[in-house]
C-alpha cells in the first residue's frame, strides 16, 4: 500500500505545474491599459509573445486578451482568461478602431482602422517591455501608453 501511495506522489510531483497534454500551466495573469493616463483603450489587444521559440510552439501560441471597459484585461493561453505559463514574455498592445459596418461591408466587424497608438506598443520583433510571469506572484501588470 505504501509503494502505491509513494508512486501516485511521485507522479503528482511530476505532473504538477503541468496541464494533462504536457503543456505548462498557465497561471493567472493580467492588469490593466491606460491611454495618455487616463482614458482606457477599449477593445485594445495585449500579446505576450514568449522570448523563447521554443517555448512558444510548447504552449502553441502566445497569451492574449482584448481591454475591457474598465482598462483591465485578463490573460488566455488555453481557455478564455486562464492566464499564461510561467517565463518570459515581451510585451505588444495594438488598438485600432472598430470597423464601420455598411450595406456593402462583409467584415466581421473587427479592428480594421490606423492604429490609435504609437507604433512602439504594435511591434512584435522590438516589444516596448519585457516582463515575467511566475507562479506565486501577483502577475498584475499596469501599462500607460501614448
């Protein structure tokens, strides 16, 4: 009964951190956008791009969420706001204007127009900031941009 015990722990210690396909965890992570500190940039997409490759094909993509109403936004890696995996990540956020809808239009009604911010925030090969998620931490990150 012990030996069953020990490898059903052992297991556990090796599985933890991890989700059930191999992939990292992801822990939960997001903060806040302000505009020209004071405005919140609704319906702006922050992308947390992993600096490693490697470790993005892993997780199968990068950690993104859209800015709510109140400029905070919530992280999802694998399910809606679920947060991103622990490591590091450089840090983009584009906001644009929704597209108008007209009789002729067949968009789907997403951002289309020139972007609102500074083209800095938007550049995923140069992100304006890098920064780490880590399990245990509050991973509540603020960013003002112009």
């Amino acid at each position: 009964m012990t030996v069953r015990i020990g490898l059903f722990a052992a297991c556990a210690l090796a599985l933890g951190g991890c989700s059930g396909d191999g992939k990292p965890a992801a822990t939960p992570a997001g903060g806040k956008v302000v505009f020209n500190k004071t405005t919140p940039p609704v319906g702006a997409l922050v992308v947390f791009h992993p600096t490693d490759p490697a470790f993005e094909k892993r997780i199968g993509g990068k950690p993104f969420a859209k800015v709510k109403d109140d400029g905070t936004f919530a992280l999802t890696t694998y399910t809606e706001g679920d947060g991103a995996p622990d490591g590091e990540y450089g840090v983009t956020i584009d906001w644009r204007p929704p597209a108008k809808e007209t009789k002729f239009s067949l968009g789907d009604g997403g951002a289309t127009g020139p972007a609102k911010l500074n083209p800095r925030y938007s550049n995923p090969q140069q992100p304006f900031t890098k920064l780490k998620v880590k399990k245990g931490e509050p991973n509540q990150f603020t960013f003002d941009v112009d």
